[in-house]
C-alpha cells in the first residue's frame, strides 16, 4: 500500500519522465524539419548528376543531334539549319563492312561477286558493283534499306561525322572508299588545287591503306575533304548519318548510295573508285531488293 504522499510523489516521477521524453522527441522532430531542406536540395542535385550522366552516355555511346553548317553536302544537306540524326552505337559495334584490311575485304568482295552471279544466274565477268546514286533508289523498300544499313558496318555510300582531321571539330561527309579500294585521280581539267599536299604523288591513283577511310562532299565543286587531306583513319569516324531531324522536307532518310547528280548540271569533280578486289572487268551498278 502507498501512502498518499508515497502515491503522488510516484506520480510525479512519471509525468517528468513522460515529459523528458516528449521533450527529447520534440527536439528530434525539430531537427528533422530542419534537415529536410538540405536533403531536398541533395536529392534534386543527385538527379541532375544522374540526369547528366544518362545524357552523356546516350551522346557518346548511341545516338545525338546535330546541327549542320555548310554547302560541302550539298543537295543532301542544305548549308545551314539542318538537324541530323547521329547514330554512334552501331558503326562502334559493326566496324567497316568487310574488314579494316584490304586483303579482307578483297576476299570480302569476291565472295559478295559470287553470290551476285548466283543471285541474277550468270556467270559473266562483269564486276557487279551494289550501289547507285542515291538520285535512282527506288521509292519501294526503304525501311529494308534502312534496317540492313544500321545492321551491316559502315560502308561505301554512308553519310558519316567524322572528327576532323586537321583542326577541332568534325565534318559531315559520304564515304567514298575503304580500305584496298584504289582512288583514281580526276582529269586535269576537273582536278582541284590542293591546299594542303598532294597525295597522289607522282601516280593517278592511291590504294586506300588498310584502318582508313576515303572521305568526299555530295557538292563536290565546293568541299574540302580527302582530296586535300588524304585518306584517314577510321577510328576518326563519329557517328552514321540515318536521317534528317529538322527541316521536314522531302526524304529525310540519308540512304547508303553514290552521290546524287550535281545541281545545275555542274561537272562533276570528285574522285573515281575501284572496288578491292577489282581486276578490270566491267562495272554493272546495281541496287539490292528489299
């Protein structure tokens, strides 16, 4: 049994301790409050780091928009204000068609020549040559087109960026050659003045070293390109040009062929290439049904 003043003392103590304890949990919530600011503003500058990271990556390593500048491309690109799709993942993962050697792309060649004959059932000696004017592809089977261009490596007839050789920055151009295939020089009266050095030397024509890529504008009257600064590596290669972003005209698709036709009946003024592989035969041009 409790006496009165036993019972209330008691009583007291709990309501101290209920209170001390209050206490300290107010005070706990207080600095809660407090922190939430700083935790808030840490969140928010996490996401923008997570943010910036996923951009990065996605540039770098797959895809980015990029705005055009220039006449060198030329019907292809306007010279200013167009917006391209860049893809940099597959070329990455699928390299050059055929091989970085020309002895690997000679074999390369020879076999795709067979499948040809056997695809048309002849078996003539004429090269068959799978590419045209981007002017003369068919309006049908351009998603087939499309989907075997970002599956295969980067090849003649491609739109690419590349990193540019001479300065900082990088150049929009078509590829042109691969390694093994032989540039021939233009005639005399369509040969441009060389800027920097000729790189035919005394010979008409160069044999494009392995690991390297020949490089040349759609306008060809008015592009500095490999003609003034050679043949260069491919591990200069960006990205793959797929399609055109802004403006919305016409085709957007940056299809893998040869050159279109010059406007305003220019002459044109680009180099000639022989395929690796090629021994004389005659060239039949060639486009793939898809």
């Amino acid at each position: 049994m409790f006496s009165p003043f036993t019972r209330y003392q008691y009583a007291y103590r709990l309501t101290s301790k209920s209170f001390n304890k209050l206490t300290v949990t107010r005070k706990h919530s207080s600095n809660s409050s407090d922190d939430a600011p700083y935790r808030e503003y840490l969140a928010l500058v996490g996401r923008l780091f997570a943010a910036y990271g996923l951009v990065h990556i996605t540039s770098e390593y797959g895809f980015e928009l990029t705005l055009c500048e220039g006449p060198s491309m030329l019907p292809t690109i306007r010279s200013s204000g167009e917006i391209i799709f860049v893809d940099r993942l597959t070329p990455k993962l699928n390299g050059i068609e055929g091989g970085n050697v020309g002895m690997d792309r000679v074999k390369f060649a020879r076999k795709r020549q067979e499948d040809f004959q056997k695809l048309l059932g002849v078996t003539d000696c004429r090269w068959h040559k799978p590419i045209v004017s981007v002017d003369d592809l068919p309006k049908v089977g351009k998603w087939g087109r499309f989907w075997e261009q970002i599956k295969t490596g980067v090849s003649v007839g491609d739109v690419v960026v590349v990193q540019h050789p001479d300065r900082k920055g990088t150049i929009c151009k078509r590829v042109l050659g691969l390694p093994g295939d032989t540039i021939v020089r233009p005639p005399p009266t369509m040969r441009r003045r060389r800027r920097r050095r000729n790189e035919y030397g005394n010979k008409n024509f160069l044999v494009i070293p392995d690991g390297h890529i020949w490089i040349e504008g759609d306008n060809s009257m008015n592009s500095s390109d490999s003609r003034n600064y050679g043949p260069i590596p491919a591990s200069m290669i960006v990205g793959r040009v797929l399609f055109r972003v802004w403006p919305l005209r016409g085709n957007a698709f940056m299809q893998r062929g040869a050159s279109p036709r010059p406007l305003g009946g220019e002459p044109f003024s680009g180099s000639t290439v022989l395929p690796a592989g090629y021994e004389g035969e005659e060239i039949v041009t060639s486009s793939r049904k898809s």
